[in-house]
C-alpha cells in the first residue's frame, strides 16, 4: 500500500461495447508498477486530491510494466478522425537488364480533431489501429508504438476551449518496373 508513478490523463480508444466512445475519450489512470513484484488482477479504485473518480480494472502488471486502466469516459472532449491516401515520392530502386524498378510509399494519413469544451488543457492518447505491413513515419513525440497488439498510442493536445489535432503518418513501400522511355 504505496504511491506508484502515473498520472491522469484521457485515451481516446473507441469500444462497440462502450456508448459514445467512439466519440468521446476515457478517463484513465496510467501507471507504472515500480514494485519487484506482480500486481495480480484485479479492481482498483481512482482518487485524485482525496477525492474518488471512480474504479477500474486492472490486468495482471509484471515490474517495470505501465497500465492504462479507464474508469470514466469525458464528455467534455470530442474526437473525429478523418483518414486519406495517396502515393508519394519516387526513388530509384534497381536497374536490371534494361528495366527501371522504383520505389513509392502509399501514405495513409489519419488525423483526430480532438475538440475541447472544457476550462483546461486536455492530454489525449490516442489508440490508433495499425494498419498491417506500414510503418510509423515520422511519429509525434512520445508515440508508443505496440507492434505486438497492432496499435500505438499517439498522443495530443487540445487547449482549454479550443481544438487540437493528432496526425498518424503510415507509410507501406511499393515496387514497380517502369520502361525507360517513361
């Protein structure tokens, strides 16, 4: 029964299971276990400055591994995503027998517009679904990309009043052969 290092903070991951998390973030408590052991799994209760916020669920979290537990979601924040694709760029990949083989990347962009009506700056993390075979280009600062679960949490700001938007650049490399009098 000790303090551990975390912080409140809001996870935008919508869930089918969850009315109006496709539109709204949750509340989550996100913590690192800094103990030699395991915690166990199990409920846990969320306070800030004495007071209760509510209660969560935890997995089991070995040392040195970080949680984010959701116990509420925050209506005060709205998020809308809007995704776009296209081609870009062309380097030169081979020259083979008299055919050009270059290279492109199919860029996917995807950008939350995260709209805050509340009276104080909102720290967001986004859980984006990654797309298979891309990389992460370019990421913002702090973005934890979990290969293993195929996604990573991006994170934003949106200021007291106003709007922030989260950018996710995936990029998937492509070949193809052009004929040289192209």
């Amino acid at each position: 029964s000790r303090k551990v290092p975390g912080e409140s903070v809001f996870l935008f991951a919508p869930d089918g299971g969850v009315p109006g998390s496709l539109a709204h973030p949750f509340r989550v408590a996100r913590f690192t276990n800094d103990t030699r052991g395991l915690l166990e799994r199990g409920p846990i209760a969320v306070f800030d400055n004495g007071a209760f916020l509510g209660q969560g669920m935890v997995d089991p979290l070995p040392p040195g591994a970080t949680a984010t537990v959701p116990f509420a979601l925050e209506r005060s924040l709205a998020v809308q995503s809007e995704r776009s694709s296209n081609e870009e760029g062309s380097r030169l990949a081979k020259i083979e027998a008299g055919r050009i083989e270059i290279q492109r990347d199919w860029v996917t962009h995807t950008k939350y517009t995260i709209k805050n009506g509340s009276d104080r700056d909102a720290r967001v993390l986004v859980k984006h679904p990654r797309q298979p075979g891309t990389r992460l280009f370019q990421p913002p600062k702090g973005t934890e990309d979990n290969v293993g679960t195929g996604s990573a949490l991006v994170p934003g700001l949106a200021p007291k009043g106003g709007a922030g938007v989260v950018d996710v650049d995936e990029r998937r490399e492509s070949r193809c052969g052009v004929d040289p009098l192209d």
